[in-house]
C-alpha cells in the first residue's frame, strides 16, 4: 500500500500522537497528550499515511528564537518518528524533505529541535548548537562563598503567580540570552499541566519578581534519617542577587540530602557562589540543534561582538538553495550576507556552521576536529571571535 505525507486534522491530532508514542517505544499517556493540545499546530503537523493508519510523523511549533543580538522566526520541531514496522523505508526523509521546504516557504530562517539521538539529524543539515548542563550537589556541602548577596524576599507563590512570573521573567531573560524560544500563553499552561506536582517559589526585588524556581522534593529515608531529594524543574533568575538567592533557598530545603537541576546553562553561575566548586558534580549534555533553512536571512540576522568580514563556502546536500559562497559583513550594530565569487576563508558544511550561529560552540574546535576547512591564515580565529557570543546560548523550553 502507498504511503502518503500530508498535513493533519484537528480530528486526526490524537491519531497522531498515538503513533509518535508508539515510534519512540512509550505508552500513550492520554492525560500528558490533552495537557499538551493547545500547543499542536495541525496547519505544521506532517503525517505519513498508510490508509487509514499513520505510520510516521513530524511536527512543528511557531516560534521566534534568541540569537545574538536579536530574534529570528523558527520552526520548532518535535514529535518526530517512524513506527518500528516502516522503519528503513525513507519516510523520515521524505518528512523531513516536506517539512524544510514548508519552513522555507513560511519565510523561517531557522528550524530547531531536541534530538533523542545526536546520529541522526546531521545528514538533515542540523548541527547542536546548545551545550546543556545537568549537575546535582549535597546539601551538606553547598555552602556558599562568603558575601555571596542572597537577602532578597522569597515566598510561595501559587499557580496564577507562577504563571505570570513564568511568562514575565522568561521574557526578560529571553531578550537576551541565544538559544531560548518565545512562550505563548499556550506553552506557559502546558509547562504547569503537565507537571501538576511541582512546587514554586517565587523572588521579589526592586523591579519585581526577579526569580522563580519549579521543583519536586521526593521523600527518601535511611538510616540516618531524612534522604529527600529536590529536583529542580525550572529556575530562572534576571538579576545576581536574585539568582543567588533562589538557589540557596533551594539547596536550603529542611530534610533534603541531594538537590539535582537539569536544562541549565553552560555557564551555570552557581558554580562560582560556593565554596567548594566540586561539591557541584556536573554532567555536560546536548540540547538545541538548529538548521539555517535560509542562510542568508539567518546570518544577516544575528550581530557579531566585533567588526566582521569573512567569505564562507558552504556546502549543504539537503537544501541545495544555500550553496555557494556568502560574505559576511557586519558587527555590534547589525550585518549582512550576501553571495559572492571571492575566494574563500573557511570552507564548511550548514550543520557545522549552523553549529556555531548561536555563539556557543567555536570555530577553533571545529576546525581542530577535521570539519571546517581554514583557506586563509588566521581566518579560522577571526571567525572563532565574530561569531562567538556572550551569554552562551541557553535552551530552557523543551518542545
């Protein structure tokens, strides 16, 4: 029987879902599945159909994306997956191939996704882009630096005062750190139904709320009495003060032995407050891919921390419209991207350079790892410090 790649019904959403579970091995969870509803877009949900059976999807969200120096239109991918029995058929590819161009066509420079497995969106032009952080601490040992400001107010907050902190906060944040996506009003209730169990906290300053934190503390008792241990859903903070003292009211919480956070930034500042650096045990880990679906719009999008001149040749098998070579021009105050015959500085593939948009991952390392090519001397460290960004990307919303 044929299989055909077409975009969904409202009706069709839950069909849809039920095949993405089954794709990544994971029992449909009918309650997770209607929390999520309001953030299914149908208009960007592709299913393969075999009759009346879908047998393979990809989806879609709306997003703008921070990157350096400003905000671009992104396609979020997620749901993405081929049921065990058409596996190997080249329906991801097929899906893929639509998805791009129906990117492309919306006028997006960018798509961007979590993957559940690095291997497989290279060959698609993805490249990871966000370096995440997980890291967990005793209690006992999470003393902080002496003089460390952590004086601010922090009280309760209920769910209609989370839901705005989570909306006023994040946005702050999110004006100026890469690597984080808008939140609808849709996706702020979808992050509170979807965890139901959680608790939060919220911090008051001089402009408001200034931090906010989401966690569970899951009881444990041993021998030596209480073992609780907190997790850490959510914390974000727009000030120093503010971030010092969400956290060491945190790692404050009676009973708890072990306090545990993941999705955290790479330049997680938690480690410079305490005194012992490695009562932090930190674990590096993939977070944002992102794929340059228009290079041209993507580059002349973003700003570069210093005055910039380079001639890039860009190879990409999956989106032929972007090969060739593109001057970069531009610095602090805006930039552009354009075609051009000159000869090149750094020869590279999109997912590589697709790789280093956001600031996060260097030049330099790429270059020593065999997959950017340098064709001028020095102009590998020129690119390294043009496109490096700071902040450091931070990808906080998974989709």
């Amino acid at each position: 029987m044929d299989v055909v790649i077409r975009t969904i019904e409202p009706p069709e959403v839950e069909a849809c879902s039920r095949a993405a579970s089954l794709a990544f091995s994971q029992p449909f969870d009918k309650e997770r599945f209607e929390a999520g509803l309001d953030t299914v877009e149908p208009d960007r949900t592709l299913a393969a159909w075999e009759g009346a059976t879908v047998v393979a999807t990809a989806g879609a969200s709306t997003f703008r994306l921070s990157v350096p120096g400003g905000h671009l239109g992104a396609a979020g991918v997620r749901g993405v997956g081929v049921v065990p029995t058409h596996r190997r058929r080249g329906l991801l590819t097929g899906l893929m191939r639509r998805q791009l161009d129906d990117v492309r066509g919306r006028g997006e420079p960018l798509a961007c996704l979590w993957a559940s497995e690095s291997r497989i969106y290279r060959r698609f032009g993805y490249g990871l882009a966000v370096l995440g952080l997980g890291w967990e601490a005793t209690r006992a040992t999470a003393d902080f630096v002496p003089g460390i400001p952590v004086h601010l107010p922090v009280r309760l907050a209920d769910d209609g005062e989370i839901r705005t902190a989570m909306t006023e906060v994040h946005e702050r944040l999110w004006r100026t750190r890469p690597g984080m996506v808008d939140r609808s009003p849709a996706w702020v209730d979808y992050r509170l139904r979807r965890r139901g169990d959680l608790s939060h906290a919220l911090v008051d300053g001089p402009s408001g709320v200034e931090a906010y934190a989401s966690y569970q503390v899951s009881p444990g008792w041993g021998v030596g009495g209480p073992e609780h241990e907190l997790s850490v859903a959510e914390a974000l903070a727009v000030t120093p003060e503010a971030e010092g003292t969400i956290w060491r009211f945190l790692l404050d919480t009676d009973l708890v032995r072990t306090v545990r956070a993941g999705f955290r930034p790479s330049d997680e500042p938690l480690a410079w407050m305490l005194a012992d650096t490695q009562a932090l045990r930190r674990r590096v880990t993939d977070a944002l891919w992102v794929r340059l679906v228009d290079i041209e719009l993507a580059l002349s999008g973003r700003r570069y921390p210093a005055d910039v001149q380079m001639v890039l040749e860009v190879s990409d098998a999956f989106c032929p419209w972007n090969e060739g070579r593109w001057l970069v021009e531009g610095g602090p105050d805006g930039a552009r991207c354009t075609r051009t015959t000159k000869q090149p500085h750094l020869s590279l593939d999109t997912a590589d350079l697709a790789a280093t948009f956001l600031g996060g991952v260097g030049v330099g390392p790429l270059v020593r790892a065999g997959r950017i090519t340098e064709r001028a001397p020095g102009a590998a460290a020129h690119a390294h410090r043009a496109l490096a960004w700071d902040p450091p990307p931070w990808a906080v919303t998974f989709f």
